[in-house]
C-alpha cells in the first residue's frame, strides 16, 4: 500500500503578491465582471479612494480628481503625499503603510497595510506618483511585479498622490466599469465628507448637509414629515418615514465606509429609535410599528473598527475604541438625547409621527391571521422541495466572501427550471420556479402578498418579509425567455418587488439574466451571440459551413451549454433606479390605467429592426 510523502519539499511560502493572486477573494470579495457594484473592480478603486479620502479627513486636500476610462482608473489627491522614500515600500510590501500609527491616523477606513498592495498585485498596470516638498518619485509595476523605479526629482506640481491602475483581465474576466456604480460610490464619499469636492470624469460631486443630502437623493416616494438631521463629532443621523413603503431602509457607514450588511451601529439605531419613541410618547409600542416604512442613515467614526470581511461590508466592532464606550450605548445615549429633543421641539413631526405608528399598528392587526395562514401554506407547498432548489451555502459555509456570491434564479416554467438547477452551481445558487405570469401587483395593498401563493413562496424564499437584514441571497436574478411573453414575467416581477421591497433595488441585488439569442457554429467552433451585431461578427470569423441557431426560449439550452451562461461567464443586466426617479409615477405610468398616454409613448418610442438574418 503506497504512501504519500510528506516532507520539507511539500512546504512552500509564496511571496506577497503570489498570494494575493492566488486567493484574490480573502482580499476583494468575488471578481464579477462588474454588473454587481460588490464585484472586484469597484473594491480595487475603493481602496485607492480610502486613501485620498483619509488624506482630507486629516485635514490634507479637499479635491480629489477621479478618472475612469477604457477600463483604467486615475486617482488624484491634493493631500500630503507618500513620504519619497517609502513608496515603493507602501504599494509592495504587505503591513506596511502610515495607519498604523494611530496618531496619524486615528479613524480611517482601514488599518490593515493590504489594501494598496491588492490593488498592485490584481493590476496588469499599476503607476504611482507621490509628490512633496517640491519632489517627486514615479514607480510603475505589473501584477506587482517592479517596472520601473524612477529616481527622486524636482517637481513644481502641487503635491499629492496620484494612482493609475488597471484591472487584470486574467483575474477579471471580461470587466467593465459601470458609471452608475462608480458615481453611486463617489456620492456616498461626499455625504459623508462635507466639504470635500471630487470631480469625476470632469463632473463635480460635493455635499453641503451630509447625510440629510443622501436621504433626499435616495427617497422616492412621499415621506411623512421631513428629514430629521442630527449629528455630533463622530456620529450623523438622518431619519423619516415613507407615506407609501412598506418596508425598513437603511443605510450605514463606519469611518467612510458603505456598510451595505449592517452590523453593531446599525442594530444598534434600530434599537434606539425604538427605545426613544416609547419613551417620548409613554406607550409600549410594537418595535415593527414603530420602524415600519422608515428610512434612515447612520454614520459613526470608530478608533480601529473591525469587520466580518476584508471587503468591510459589516461592522463587527463591539467598543468604539480601546477603552472607549460600547458601540450600542453611544449610539443609544446619542439618539435618547437628540432625538427625543427635536421631538419636543418640533410637535408637528411628533405628531405626524405618532400617526404614522398607529396606522402601521392598525395594519399590522389587520394583516396578523392572514400572515399566519400564509406561513401555514408556505410550509404544506414544502417550499424547499417543491419551489425551491436552495443551495449549499445555506446549510454549511457560512463566510462572508460565499454569501456574496449566493445567487438566485427565479424562472418560469419546468423546462427552462429544470436546465437551469441542473447546470447551476450547487454551493452558490439556487433557482424559484414560478407557474405561469405573477399577479399585476401595482396599487395593491401588502395583504396581496401573503394572499397570492405565488408572492407569498418568493417571499419566503428570499426570507425578506422583516426587511434586508436576512436576505438569502445577494444577487436576485430573473430568468425569463427573452421573448414578449419573458419581458412581459420580468415587468411583473420588476413591479413586485418596486411596490414592496424597493430597497432590495435601490441595494443594487436585483438583475436581469441576459441570455443567447444565437448558436453560431460549424464543426471545429462555436459563438454565442447575445444580439444581431455579434450574430453578424461571428459569422464572419467562422465563414463557411455555417449552422445557425435561433434559441426561442430557455428550456431550448441545454444544461451543458447553460454553465457557460451562469458559470464565469454570466451576464447580468442590473435593475436600477435613476437618482430623479419615483416609484409611484413610474408605476403608475407603466403598469397604471392611463392607457392613453402609454400608448403614445409606445408609438413615439417604437423602432421596427430590418430583418437582416440574410445579410
């Protein structure tokens, strides 16, 4: 019986940048293509953001300059500059770097000394330039490996620290930069840093009230009664409630940082928000009446906050710092003292308030024995059997880096379900069959949710009936036919999910599955084509013997082509909201019975395609 050896020669140390590359995701998180605003790319620019904002958090430089274009990023402080000779030092050598030293850098984003370092190593080109003290230093890298290492030489350019970097295709396949994400993170850096401008692509970002600004930005809907804004040192609230939502909204940041998964702060303004209000109004409240449509922002300075993840997406600091006071009490003796006094202050808002409150109490009532039937119907349906192919992630490997890249399908039909859960992956996605078109849910109430079976089950599902909080899954992916009949299932769904959880939306975990139109082939290669275009360029490559494929619905794929379109491979359209849209104008337009003036728009808008599958 043989035997494995074990010895010296099966030991290996990898260097720096060899381990960065070879487990990019303890770093980033998942790769993507950049469809999803958590892929890679985004946290590769992130990083080399965190930086410049902490420069002006420091008091150094309030512009900076961020340039995106032909997939490479340039990143232009104004701040102190990279001592001339450490910089080489601090974008290749892991725990390295000025924040470590807590006097220079007391609340920063990360304390970590990698994140330059991943940018470095994931970049086939990486340039840095620091300039100080009318000097300056250039040093170029690839995949982190040193290119060039210019000396040190007289500069009259103001000083500062300018970055220019490029994803590596081998790492991330086929990216691209999505403006919407990019414009989405440079907003939430100025609301959070008042005062400071960053001028991306030549626009200029900047905010005047913080928080109050991202709010007002990001409601879509009538609001009860304006925004409250409060704020101290190292903490900034804004707060209201929604007129017409159903669910809670939240969002959370931590020196800088989106904390798009929550954590202590967050959990812990729930709590305050709701311990405030009995106190003010003398009543014991249910907490889900009290929290019932709002929508809030949090933003505290923690001294060397830990997250859950590398990618920093949840909080899980306990105490604002050594020998500091726990997260919860700060947050809690801030919000009983400023919150229960702008109350006191401002009857109008308590009263309107309080309104608010009763009338989710009286609908809570109302909707508390059909919740139950239908909690009752969801388990006899034996959701996780029946309409649920659920995945591994769920029921083992719970890390945060895996549950970003749970995914689920929801599609229509047995023929497109069945090809889809045999070619998915196991551990990371899951697919919901639907059985025939969703209900048109626009202008109905929440009971309608529990009442139709369909809802109710996807519901479920995705496990978000008490909000974002224990979402499933990250990605929400529809994947209906691209034909009248599949555009027609995602309008439906698209409506069901803007009606009663926008804020999955407005989180950016909604998408559309783009799938082939095309099968070009002949006996030595095969092109799948997503359009007319790409139908037309591969049939120039292949030339001759031509077998061309029209895929008229999903079940049409087979579970062995399928992998390609779900695997590495996979395109995803986000649904996303325009920063000037509103919900209840938008539906109303497109799903509402203003018939008229939708067919207008239909007439306007219509584009007849020549039938060129002869050309």
């Amino acid at each position: 019986m043989s035997q494995n050896n074990y010895t010296e020669d099966n030991i290996k140390s990898l260097d720096w940048k060899e381990h960065i590359r070879m487990r990019p995701g303890m770093y980033i998180g998942k790769l993507g293509d950049g469809s999803s605003q958590d892929d890679g790319i985004y946290i590769l620019l992130k990083e080399i953001l965190d930086n410049s904002i902490d420069e002006y958090v420091m008091g150094a430089g309030r512009t900076i300059d961020l340039t995106v274009k032909d997939n490479a990023v340039t990143v232009r402080d104004y701040g102190r500059g990279i001592p001339l000779g450490k910089v080489n030092a601090c974008v290749s050598q892991i725990n390295t770097g000025g924040k470590y030293d807590s006097k220079a850098f007391k609340k920063s984003v990360g304390l970590n000394g990698v994140g330059t370092k991943a940018v470095n190593a994931l970049s086939a080109n990486f340039k840095v330039q620091s300039i100080r003290d009318g000097l300056t230093k250039v040093s170029e890298f690839s995949v982190g490996e040193l290119l060039e290492d210019d000396d040190i030489a007289k500069s009259t350019l103001r000083k500062g620290t300018k970055i220019t970097f490029s994803p590596d295709p081998n790492i991330f396949h086929n990216y691209s930069f999505r403006s919407d994400y990019v414009e989405k993170m440079v907003l939430n850096y100025v609301y959070l840093n008042t005062g400071l401008t960053i001028v991306y692509n030549g626009k200029k970002y900047f905010s005047d009230n913080g928080l109050k600004d991202l709010l007002e930005d990001n409601i879509t809907n009538p609001i009860v009664y304006p925004i409250i804004h409060i704020k101290d040192e190292d903490i900034e609230i804004a707060l209201t409630h929604s007129q017409t939502q159903y669910n809670e909204e939240y969002y959370s940041f931590v020196n800088g940082q989106h904390t798009t998964q929550g954590g202590t702060h967050q959990t812990s303004l729930r709590e305050a928000i709701v311990k405030t209000v009995r106190d003010f109004y003398k009543k014991s409240f249910d907490a889900a009446d009290i929290r019932k449509s709002i929508i809030t922002a949090i933003s505290i300075k923690v001294m060397e906050p830990i997250f859950e993840s590398q990618t920093k997406t949840k909080l899980g600091s306990v105490d604002m710092g050594p020998g500091l006071s726990t997260i919860r009490t700060f947050v809690n003796d801030f919000i009983k003292t400023r919150l229960d006094n702008y109350l006191h202050k401002n009857t109008d808002v308590a009263d309107a308030l309080l309104k608010k409150i009763l009338q989710a109490e009286k609908e809570r009532k109302e909707l508390s024995g059909i919740k139950k039937l239908a909690r009752d119907r969801a388990k006899k349906a034996s959701l996780h059997n029946k309409k649920l192919r659920d995945c591994r992630v769920h029921y083992g490997d719970q890390k945060a880096e895996n549950r970003l890249d749970t995914t689920i399908f929801i599609t229509e039909g047995d023929s497109a379900s069945g090809s889809i859960t045999k070619a998915r992956s196991v551990k990371t996605q899951a697919v919901f069959s639907l059985k025939g078109k969703p209900l048109n849910s626009f202008g109905l109430s929440k009971k309608i949710v529990y009442e139709n079976e369909e809802f109710n089950l996807l519901q479920s599902a995705l496990n978000i009936e008490d909000g974002l909080e224990n979402l499933r899954y990250n990605n929400i992916v529809i994947a209906t036919d691209a034909d009248v009949d599949g555009m027609h299932i995602r309008l439906l769904l698209i409506t069901f999910f803007l009606q009663f959880f926008p804020e999955l939306i407005k989180e950016g975990h909604l998408y559309i599955l783009e799938t082939p139109l095309f099968r070009v082939r002949n006996n030595k290669e095969t092109h799948y084509c997503y359009s007319e275009a790409e139908k037309r360029e591969a049939m120039k490559k292949i030339k001759t013997k031509i077998e061309i494929t029209r895929f008229k619905g999903l079940g049409e794929i087979s579970p062995d082509e399928f992998k390609y379109f779900i695997g590495q491979n996979i395109r995803l359209d986000p649904v996303m909201l325009g920063r000037d849209t509103t919900i209840n104008e938008m539906l109303n337009f497109y799903m509402g019975k203003n018939t008229a003036d939708r067919q207008k728009f239909i007439i306007a808008n219509l584009k007849v395609e020549k039938d060129i599958s002869e050309d």
